[in-house]
C-alpha cells in the first residue's frame, strides 16, 4: 500500500484548532516529543494563509529550542512580542511558539502577554506537561484550551495507509461507536471481507507503533533508527536539559523494567530493589515518566469492598514502538509471548487517544485475581472491557467476568478479540465480542 502524504498530515485535532480559532484563548498543544506538534502548527499556519486570508506578516512562527530566541525572549518577552506587531493594535496577530516547556516560568509569562495583547492569538506546544499543567497552570486558569496530540491511533494510521480501507473501517466502527455511546444494539456481521486486511495493519501498528516517522518509513531498519533517535533524543532533551536529572541511570533501568511488564501491577518496593533506588524517586520518576508522555498509570475500580485491589495502578507505555524498541523485540505478534500484553497496551493507548478530563480510564482485580482489563465510566453506568487476542468458536466468557457482571450489573459489556464477532447476554449484560481493530 502506498502512503498518501496528503491524508497522513490530517489530524483529528485539527479540527478541533480551526473551530476554536477565533476565541482569545491559549491554545496550548501538548503531547510527546515527534508525535507532528511542529508540523501540525505548519498546517495551521498555512491554513490560515490560504483559507483564512490572513496576511504572513501577521504570523510570527517561533521556536525555544533556539537558544538565541530562548535568551531574547526570556530576557524581555514583552520587547520581543511588541517587537513583531509594533504598533498595530488593531489588527490581529498569531504567535506561534514550539517546544514552550523550555521557558522558565512559562505560566506565568503567558498569563502577562495574554492580559497585555488582546489582538495576538498564542498558540504553543510542549512535549511535557510539567510546565504547562503543572504548578504554572494556576496562572492560566480562564485563560487556555488545552489539546492533546498524541501519536497517531489506529484510525488515522489506516486512513494514512488506504483510503478504502478507512471507509470500511468507518461503517463498522460506527456501528460500535453507537453501540457503546447511544446503546444503539447493531446485528452481527454475517461476512467481514477486510478483516484479514485489518489484522495485518494491527499487528504492524501493534509492533511499530504510531510515531508519524516510523509509519512512513518502508523497513524495519530505518524504522528501529527513528525510534532509537526518538528515545535518545527523551533521554537528552527531557530529562538531562528540562528536567535536570543528573544520574539518569535509574531512570533508564525503571524504564526497561516497566516495559517488560506492561499491563501488570506496580510494585514499588520491587522496583526500588531491582533499581537499587528507593521508594520515593521511584514514585518521582514514575511521575517523570507520566508527564513527558512515556507511560501512563491506571489506578484500580473499587467500591470499597473488601476482596478488592485498591491501590497499586497498572502500568501501560503511551507508545507501543518504543516499548518495543526498549525491549529490543520486533518479532511478529504470532510468535510473541507478551502478544497479550501488546495488543492490551494498544487497547489502553486507543482508548487513552480519545480521553476527556471527565473520563477515568480504570481496572478491576480481586484478591483472588478476578479481573476486568478496563473499566470505562459512563453517564449512569459503567462499560466493563475484556481484551482476548485468541480464537474464538462461540461466545465465552471467564468465571471472573461473570462475576463482575453480576455484582455491578452493566448495561453492556465488551470483549475484544481476534477478528471474532459474538454476543451473549449475561442476566441484564448484554456482551458483545468485537474484533480489537474496530475499537
């Protein structure tokens, strides 16, 4: 299949940018270093050219990855912002700055440009969310709209790949999307022609990952390098410039223990001994890692019942490439031992794509290892979510799911598979098995 470059550069979150353009707001795009921030600004800026008819002397373009700029900008922001719209009060600017996260004090800079320049819409980017949602963000409060741009899902990753492919992928996608959000119940598909051709392109994203680069590199070497230079430059950028991290060698070592155990349970006191560390900087670290887009913690479903884990979060990597590459393991999901694991971390990324600030993605274990992958909120309700890359003949389901159905008594339920579509109803719980690339 050939990569068409014009849909590889359309974003879901574009969208977004453009409906909300004319507001004052911030705008502040976060997400992980490479994920196409720059390039997704480039777009914007463009589209406000062409589309817009907005003059270029009106768009200033700037990044603080310059140092030069950095120190300017730093040393009078005021001096420098006036410096490009003079005295022009009446027309409308656009000021673009990449990479933000390396302005000291950068909160509560933008809250003073903000209050000074009613006619410059700010839009910036960051690959870590220590600065712009961190202690700072008491400065903005009222001031921004915050974006997410993460690597590309699934779904963009198909409609980079094949247009017809993603129009396949649309119509029963949406069936599962009205099932799962207005309980629309749909009948089963007696044929699903693509689902082979589905199956591949997951199990290369589930191996490769969704990094704009590596899916538009062609082999496995050239891609295995980009996510090396993709780590490197974490490791340099993030944690020896930004976040001052002088021994970073536990940190490199907590990194590789976490991708080797990707869904499975935090455990901080083995992680402090297997990292010669201690508890307190493997929380810090742990944080660390959360707030430069690396990995992300689940916390567990409880209702405070007493056979029920309450406190250590599972643990899933943002990006399942550069788990991979971590690891070192680019072998087919076939022959995998943790292919379980894999396509469940694909499961909690897509899901971690499409996350509200009201959502609050969950797990669900007992004492006695009763589990549910995911527990999704609802309005009134809660969705249970099982993911089993395996074979299936007829709709089944554990002793645990069972047992979790009937004590919290959802209206709905799913199971993720491997290309498997079923559906059973458990008492009031109507479950339905769906192949994992349809989610």
């Amino acid at each position: 299949m050939q990569l068409n470059n014009q849909t590889f550069l359309d974003r879901s979150v574009l969208a977004e940018l453009k409906k909300w353009l004319d507001r004052k707001e911030i705008f502040a795009l976060l997400g992980p270093r490479q994920s196409g921030k720059t390039t997704l600004l480039k777009i914007l800026e463009q589209w406000l050219k062409d589309e817009k008819k907005v003059k270029p002397e009106q768009i200033a373009f700037i990044t603080f990855e310059d140092r030069e700029i950095l120190e300017k900008f730093s040393a009078d922001p005021k001096a420098y912002v006036k410096s490009f719209i003079a005295q022009k009060t009446n027309e409308r600017f656009y000021f673009f700055i990449d990479e933000f996260q390396y302005l000291p004090d950068g909160g509560k800079t933008l809250k003073l440009l903000y209050d000074i320049f009613d006619n410059i819409k700010f839009i910036v980017t960051g690959s870590s969310s220590l600065e712009l949602t961190g202690k700072t963000a008491k400065f903005l409060v009222g001031r921004v709209f915050y974006f997410h741009l993460w690597q590309f899902s699934f779904s963009e990753f198909i409609k980079a790949r094949s247009a017809q492919l993603f129009y396949a992928y649309q119509e029963k996608n949406t069936l599962v999307k009205n099932f799962l959000e207005q309980e629309k119940n749909f009948p089963l598909p007696q044929t699903d022609i693509f689902g082979e051709d589905f199956r591949k392109l997951f199990e290369e994203y589930a191996l490769w990952g969704g990094y704009p680069e590596v899916i538009k590199a062609r082999d496995a070497e050239t891609k295995t390098i980009i996510l090396k230079n993709i780590y490197d430059t974490y490791v340099t950028k993030d944690i020896i410039e930004l976040l001052k991290i002088t021994d970073y060698s536990i940190l490199k070592k907590l990194i590789t223990l976490l991708a080797s155990q990707i869904g499975g349970l935090v455990n901080y006191q083995n992680l402090a001994r297997d990292t010669q560390s201690y508890f307190q900087e493997i929380k810090n670290h742990l944080a660390i890692l959360e707030q430069t887009y690396i990995i992300s913690l689940i916390s567990p479903y409880s209702t405070n019942r007493a056979t029920e884990i309450k406190k250590n979060p599972k643990v899933y990597f943002i990006d399942s490439g550069l788990r991979n590459y971590i690891l070192s393991s680019f072998q087919d999901l076939s022959v995998r031992p943790d292919c379980g694991s894999i396509v469940e971390n694909i499961v909690f990324s897509q899901l971690k794509f499409k996350q509200t600030e009201e959502a609050n993605i969950k797990y669900w274990r007992t004492i006695a290892k009763a589990e549910m992958d995911f527990i999704l909120p609802k309005k009134e309700s809660i969705l249970p979510l099982e993911v089993k890359y395996s074979s299936f003949d007829l709709p089944k389901v554990s002793r645990g799911f069972r047992g979790f159905a009937s004590e919290y008594k959802p209206g709905q339920a799913v199971i993720l598979t491997k290309g498997f579509w079923g559906e059973l109803r458990l008492e009031s719980t109507l479950v339905k098995f769906i192949p994992v690339w349809y989610w």
